[in-house]
C-alpha cells in the first residue's frame, strides 16, 4: 500500500514564477501530475502546498490537500505534513516540476517496492538519482525527524545499505523543469521523444 505526497511548496526562485502553474500540452504542470497520480492505484494522493491556486487545483481533482504554512522552512516541511497526515502505508514522494512523468516508470518504481520491502526505492538515470522516491513506513520516524531543504536525504544518507537504486532507460520522464530556457525547451519539443 503506497501513499503519492507530492512536494508543491518551493518557491521556483530561478523560474522567477510558479512553475507548478505553467502550462504543457494545454494543462498546468501541477494538473499534469494529479491526472497521472489519479490513474494509478495509490492509497491516498496529498498534495502539500503553499499557493492558494495550486491548493484550489488539488481540490478541484479530489485529492487531499494540505496548506504548508511554514514553506520557508525548507523542503522537508512538505515531506514532513504529508506524512504526519498518513498514518498507514508507504510514502511516494513527487515534485511537480517533471511534466513528462509517466505511469510506466511509476509503476517499475511501486514494483521494485514491492520486491524490497523495506528499501528506499530511488531511481538512477544517466547515473544520477532522480524522483520520485519511495520510502517503506517504517522510515516514518525518521522522516518525521528531518529538518531544512533536504526532503529525504539525511535519511537516505543515515541508511545507504538500505537503498535500492533502480537503473531507468528513459531520461526524459525524470527531467525537471527549473528555468525559463528548461521550459522553452519543453515547449519546443527540443528534448528528444516530447
């Protein structure tokens, strides 16, 4: 049982606006995620946000929809709202910037858990780790623990003969959008496959 949280708080300093709420293929990156969550077979989905529009979208899709109030303290206060709010099952953690995020790789991801139980689940692409990642509950403690603009890292560090790196072929479901030319690029179809 694997519960979606997806980290929604960041401030997009080096976009210089809210990417979670620019728009591909006619929907806002945010709408993208949500729609690909909704399709698959999570427990629960929580979205944790600051923005009242990317809040408004999370219940406009039905989802559940946590207000991060205190933002500025960094990414682990969105991973920590979303798990202090789910009592049971795994964590599936998702940014929102990563608009061609797809079920497939989601789904090799939830399987790979599945074989591990109690491994951290991260996948390896190009032979870097990207998003999104799954930790099993009984790391819940020590998410709970985590402070500043880490997300799962202090964890992932504290445990690496518990992590499970999973070898993707595609690139492109794991880019993330940061910059305006990242996004212009996406726009134009200049990465490969779009």
């Amino acid at each position: 049982m694997i519960n979606a949280v997806i980290m929604a708080s960041g401030y997009s300093k080096r976009m210089g606006q809210n990417k979670l709420l620019l728009k591909y293929k006619g929907k806002t990156f945010i709408e993208t995620l949500i729609n690909t969550l909704s399709s698959l077979k999570f427990n629960k989905i929580v979205l944790v946000a600051k923005d009242e529009r990317v809040l408004s979208i999370g219940k406009e899709k039905g989802i559940i929809v946590i207000e991060n109030e205190k933002p500025y303290l960094g990414q682990s206060e969105s991973l920590k709202l979303g798990v202090e709010y789910l009592k049971d099952g795994d964590y599936m953690f998702f940014t929102g910037d990563q608009p061609l995020l797809n079920n497939k790789v989601i789904e090799i991801l939830i399987k790979e858990s599945e074989k591990q139980k109690d491994c951290i689940i991260i996948p390896k692409v190009q032979g870097h780790r990207a998003h999104p990642t799954i930790f099993p509950k009984i790391y819940r403690e020590d998410l709970l623990s985590i402070e500043g603009d880490t997300g799962g890292r202090a964890v992932i560090k504290k445990y690496p003969h518990k992590v499970k790196e999973v070898n993707m072929e595609e690139e492109l479901p794991f880019i993330d959008i940061d910059t305006n030319e990242e996004y212009l690029n996406l726009i134009k179809g200049v990465f490969k496959n779009v």
